[in-house]
C-alpha cells in the first residue's frame, strides 16, 4: 500500500501553483545513412516563484509528448535561487556559454524585470522581482537560459562528469555563479540588514 501511495501522482492543485514556460519548441533532424529522422525538440522552464526554478529539455516525434518529458526532466532539476529580500540577487553576476555572454543586475524595489524576454521567463518562475539584463553576442534561446541557469545556481560553475574512463571532473569555466550573502558581506566590510524586518 505504502509502494502504491509514493508512486501516485502529483496532485493538480500543486501544477496550478508552480510556472510553466515552454520557451522553445523545434523541429530537428538527426543524420543517418539512409535519410534524414525528425523529431520535435522542447524546452520548458518550471519555477514555483518563491526560489525554487529547474528546466528540462526532451525530443519526440510528437510535440505534446516532447512536453511532457521535457517537464518532467525539469521537476527532477529543481533547484534553490538564493534571493535578497525575495525579490532580486544578490549583487551583480557576469556569465558565459558558447557565444552568448549576459550580464545580471540587482536593481530597487519597484523596478521590476528589464532584460531579455527568455531571461524574464526564467526569472519570474525563479520569483525574482526586480533585476535587469543585458545579453551580449548570440541571442539563441537555449544559449540564453543555460547560460543564466549556470549563473543562477549555486557556487560556481558545476563539475563536469569526467570522461568516462575515471578522467577527472573538470570545472566548467566561463562565469563565477551567484554569491551567496556571506561574500557580498565580506567583500562589502559590514552586515547587510534585511530591511523588511525594521
């Protein structure tokens, strides 16, 4: 009974609550020697708007069904923003992947999101409220979103997996991650003071 219960579905109630952003739809192709197979590429970003943000990205034959795997994919890839006063980062983040290089900055309250409309996207399902970005060099889509998911996640840029033969997990370059508060204090020589709590 108990196996039956942790396999049951995730009620409805719960998806209504959290952003759902399929942000590219494709159709793509993959080269073989007898011909040319197509398939329908997806990327959806998933946010519940109070720091919780993943996306997930899936191929099929059929676009709803790409969908629903590339949704799945990005509920397992869920992952914590850290957000000063719940509605901005920290201090300002400089990222880069492939060719598209984004630069994130916190702004006042009431500001609200100026930036790129894939980068507004993934902010408002991250449920930060006022920022501002720049994006320099290719503007692609995906180029985009996984350049401010490296930026947007904790720590620096994560490990790669190795090579597969016991290689070792090298640093994936290119951008420095989110500060957390602890540095922004160190840097700055004070404690910063949550101003909602005066």
């Amino acid at each position: 009974m108990a196996g039956a219960e942790s396999s049951a579905p995730i009620p409805a109630r719960e998806f209504a609550k959290l952003h759902v952003y399929p942000l590219v739809t494709r159709r793509v192709a993959q080269q073989t020697g007898k011909g040319k197979i197509h398939s329908m590429y997806v990327l959806v970003v998933v946010g519940d708007g109070r720091g919780l943000v993943g996306y997930g990205e899936a191929k099929d034959e059929e676009v709803p069904v790409a969908k629903e795997k590339a949704l799945a994919k990005a509920l397992r890839s869920l992952d914590t923003v850290a957000r000063f006063e719940d509605r901005t980062v920290w201090s300002e983040i400089e990222g880069k992947f492939g060719a598209t290089k984004v630069i994130l900055r916190p702004r006042p309250v009431g500001f609200g999101l100026r930036c790129n409309p894939n980068v507004h996207q993934v902010l408002k399902a991250a449920g930060i409220k006022d920022a501002s970005a720049k994006v320099w060099g290719s503007r692609n889509p995906l180029g985009v979103v996984k350049c401010l998911f490296r930026m947007l996640t904790a720590g620096n840029a994560p490990l790669g997996m190795g090579d597969g033969v016991g290689g070792p997990g090298r640093r994936l370059d290119k951008g420095s991650g989110l500060r957390t508060k602890e540095a922004v204090e160190r840097d700055r020589g004070r404690k910063l003071v949550d101003l909602r709590t005066l």
